[in-house]
C-alpha cells in the first residue's frame, strides 16, 4: 500500500476544487453563447477543431472503457479486447466514413443542432423528431452507469458508501454541467482528453514496476494470467459475452455504429468549415487511439495483483492507489473523474436538448395556438433547463439498485437506442426511396426488438441481439420504403439533394 | 493475444491515416 488514505481524500478533494473552479472560469466566459437553443447545444464555431476532434474522444470514453470494460477485462481475460479494439479502430473508420456526409447534410439544412432534428428534416416528419427524442431517454441508463461509476471510485478509494457515493455523484455532475454550458464542455472535454490520455499512459507505464519482466512486460503478464486460469488469455473465451467469432464480429458492428449515438454526433455539428473536419477527425483518431486501448489493460493487470476484489468494476480504482505514489494516485484519480463527467455533461446535454427542442418545442404550438417564436425559443430552453434536474433525480433513483456489471448495463442502453436509429440514419444518405413511414416503422421495430431479445432472453448475447434487432429494421424500412415511395417522395429527396 | 491486440491496433491505424488521406486531407 503506496497511499496514505487521509492524505489522499485530501488530495484528491483539493485538487477536484481547483478543477471546477477553472470549469466555472471557462462557463463564464462561454456563458455569451449558451442563451440561444443552438447555443446551448452545441457551441458551434467558437472552438478549435482539433479541440473538437479531443473533445470527441473524450466524450466516446466514459466510465465504460474506464471503470467498466476493465472489469470485464479483470473478470474475462483478453478476449475483451476484441472491444477496446473495435473503439479505436472500427469507431475511428466509421468516423471517417459518416462524419463528411452526416456534416454536409447538417448544413444543407441550416442551423440544426440535435440529432431527431436532423432525421425530421431528412424525412420531413415531425413525428419520426418527437419519437427519436423520446428514445434518447434511454440514455438515461447510460448516465445511471456513469453514476454509478462515480460511486465505485468513491467506495474504493475513500471508502463512502455505495449509496452516499451515487448521491454525491449526481450532485457534482449537476453543479458540473450547471457551473459551465456548452461553450465550458467543448473546451473542458478537451483539456480532460489529455489528462485522460495521461493516466492511461501511466497506467501501462506502471506495469514495468508492478507486473516487472522488463521488456517482455506482456509476456510477463500473459503467462501470470494463464496461471490463474487457462482461458484468460484466450481469443475466445469461454466464459463472458466474447464467446464466439459471430459475437466478437457483432461487437464490431456495435462499435461500427456508435459514432451514431446522438451526443456524439453533435460534436460533428459544431464545426463550422468543411476544411476543419480534417483536422477534427484526424485529432479525434489519435486521442481516442490513447485512451480507449489501453486503460482495459490495467483491468488484466488488476487481476493478476489483486485477484480477490468483491467487484470487478473496482479493478481499475484499486490499481491506482495500491501502485502509485499518493500524489500522482490523486491525479490519476481525477483523471478517471473527468473521463466520466466529460461523457455524463455531453449525455445530459443532449438528452435535455431533446426535450427542450425536439419534444417540448415540437410539441407545444400544438397546445398553445398563437406562441410566438421567441417565446418559444425561451420556454424550450427553460424546459430543458429544468428537464437536467429532473434526469439527474431519475437517474439516481435507478442508481440505487447497484447493477452487476457496469459495462454491460452501459452497453445496454446505447444499443437500444443504436438499433433504432442506424437504419434511418444511413438509409438516408444512401438510398432514394428511404421515406419516414419506413423511418419510423425502423425506429420502433429496432429498439423494440432490442428490448424483447434481451429482456426474454430471446437472444442471450447482447451484442448479437443487438446486430439482428439492426437486421430486423433496415429490413423493415426497405419493405416500406419500396412500397411508399411515389413519384412525388423522389422528387422532394432530389430537390433537397440539390 | 495482446501482442496480436497491439498488430491489429497498427493496421487500423494505417487503415484510418489511409481513409483520411483519401478524404479529407488537403490536395
């Protein structure tokens, strides 16, 4: 035991004042931004695109590829690498691949900041707007395991309660996104890029002095991983969610389309030039590179120095106090911190941007006849406003009920979300016939079967549930597609193609 | 596995750099 642990609550303590207190700093000067819808949403134009490009890494790696994929890593072996594999480099490709097309069409459009505003304008349905904000809600899940991230670093590392540790989770996440806006979060998610990208480095560093063998420090560890159990260090395993090449090839799928996820494709949106979008994704490849590969590492490490941890999800917690020195410990712990509010204030963002703009604003001249447009643009913002506390109080009502695994509960709830909304998100820039009766019959046939398959356990393995929920809506918006598409639906893609 | 996790790290990044090159880089 390196730490001291009053020195370090202290440490860490001081050290997260100062941080948000540089936060508030930055809030403050963006605060000229955020009173407009867009504004709010996305900051757009007033921040370098490579600053961008670490803020879209930092965003993709939240405390799923920093608490929770290591403990699947701690509790499988390396057959879960196959996952942090596909977050570079299948997410990176698919980047490439949509971030032009989706950034062309966004700008085709005017001014849209959200996600359902884009597929209502693509498929001119104010219906498919207020259902894909409807379905964003499940990403309420996805902060509950940021919450409960939080809470697993604060039981381990200071020794709060479980419950008291997702409580106080909720309440700095809160002051976090209330202290800043969205003008703080690009720059902030910037600057926390690179303090992620460091503690991943010192992460693998560290394995010289805690798993030794000098240059053949992975060879080291593979073979004390094979001691503990054979299939450790397997392709396959056995044992986990990584079990079978079509389940590792579904991964890759999974991964393929979560660049999709509707927070991070609000990142794209912000740049304000074609030509920044080269620096922006080449930016965004190297910082993702460094902080989704190698921090799952520690995870294998973990299991090899302390193999007897009550949870698995405490692996990478654990690793840094008991092998760093107090000080850089803090460092590194506030640096898992970050990772985790750089994805939960993105997450609350574009979940309250929903319903302020996609819901609420959509919705309401529909009840109130005769609101005038600035009227409207205030309350949306009021709405989404108060829709942050209410989402933070839900989410730690769901909280409280720890989860077994952190990662496959994340997992969850961005693939419900994913297999509703690949098929019109790519249909759409590539075929002609996509109309929104298909949208909408893919949104609600993808996510639908989704749910079932996993809750019924019609298909066990999630990420298989979730490639053939995909399957099920791409097939069903074709069929519609073909059938509703007129004359008059090809002439209205091609003139807004024009 | 870890060393071929490391190989497959390498071909995507030249995969990637290759894309990118095609795409978005300046002529």
């Amino acid at each position: 035991m390196l730490v001291d642990s009053s020195f370090l609550q202290w440490t860490i303590i001081s050290i997260l004042i100062i941080y948000f207190g540089y936060i508030f700093w930055i809030g403050k000067r963006g605060k000229v931004h955020s009173q407009s819808m867009v504004g709010f949403a996305t900051a757009r134009g007033k921040v370098s695109p490579l600053l961008v490009g670490a803020s879209f890494a930092a965003t993709y790696s939240s405390a799923n590829l920093f608490i929770g994929v290591p403990g699947l890593a701690y509790e499988y072996g390396t057959s879960v690498l196959w996952y942090t594999l596909g977050c570079f480099g299948v997410s990176w490709v698919g980047l490439l691949i949509f971030a032009k097309m989706f950034w062309r069409y966004g700008k085709k459009f005017g001014k849209i900041s959200t996600v359902p505003e884009w597929l209502g304008r693509r498929y001119n349905s104010k219906a498919l707007q207020v259902l894909v904000s409807l379905l964003i809600l499940f990403n309420v899940y996805y902060i509950v395991g940021q919450n409960v991230g939080l809470a697993t670093i604060f039981e381990t590392v200071i020794g709060i309660p479980y419950f008291w540790g997702t409580i106080i989770g909720v309440t700095i996440t809160i002051v976090y996104i209330g202290l800043g806006g969205a003008f703080a979060q690009m720059i902030t998610d910037g600057v926390q890029g690179v303090l992620m990208a460091i503690t991943s480095i010192l992460i693998v560093v560290s394995f010289f002095w805690t798993i030794g063998g000098g240059f053949n420090v992975f060879g080291e560890l593979t073979d004390r991983l094979a001691a503990i159990d054979p299939d450790l260090i397997s392709f396959i395993g056995e044992n986990g969610p990584y079990n079978s090449v079509m389940a590792i090839l579904a991964v890759q799928f999974l991964l393929f389309s979560f660049i999709l996820m509707p927070h991070l494709l609000n990142k794209i949106l912000s740049i304000e030039k074609e030509e920044d979008l080269a620096p922006f994704t080449l930016s965004a490849g190297a910082v993702l590179f460094v902080i989704s590969t190698l921090m799952v590492l520690g995870g294998l490490a973990a299991r090899v120095l302390y193999p007897n941890l009550s949870s698995p999800d405490a692996a990478i917690p654990t690793y840094v106090i008991e092998s760093f020195p107090t000080i850089i410990a803090a460092f590194m712990i506030v640096g898992i911190i970050s990772a985790i509010l750089s994805s939960t204030d993105a997450l609350y963002l574009g979940v309250t941007t929903s319903i302020g703009n996609d819901f609420f604003r959509v919705l309401a001249p529909l009840f109130k006849k005769g609101i005038s447009p600035e009227q409207l643009e205030q309350q949306a913002v009021k709405v989404a406003k108060g829709a942050l506390v209410v989402v933070g109080l839900w989410s730690l009502y769901i909280s409280f009920d720890r989860p077994d695994s952190l990662s496959i509960m994340i997992q969850f709830s961005f693939s419900a979300i994913l297999s509703g909304i690949l098929a019109p998100i790519s249909l759409g820039y590539f075929w002609k016939k996509a109309t929104n009766y298909g949208a909408i019959a893919a949104v609600i046939t993808g996510s639908a079967l989704y749910v079932v398959f996993t809750q019924f356990n019609v298909i066990e393995n999630i990420y298989l549930a979730m490639f053939f929920a995909s399957l099920a809506s791409f097939a069903v918006m074709i069929v519609i597609g073909l059938f509703t598409a007129n004359e008059k639906h090809s002439e209205l893609v091609l003139k807004k193609a024009n | 596995m870890i060393l071929t996790y490391f190989l497959l790290i390498a071909f995507f990044w030249l995969s990637g750099l290759a894309i990118w090159a095609k795409f978005y880089k300046k002529s």
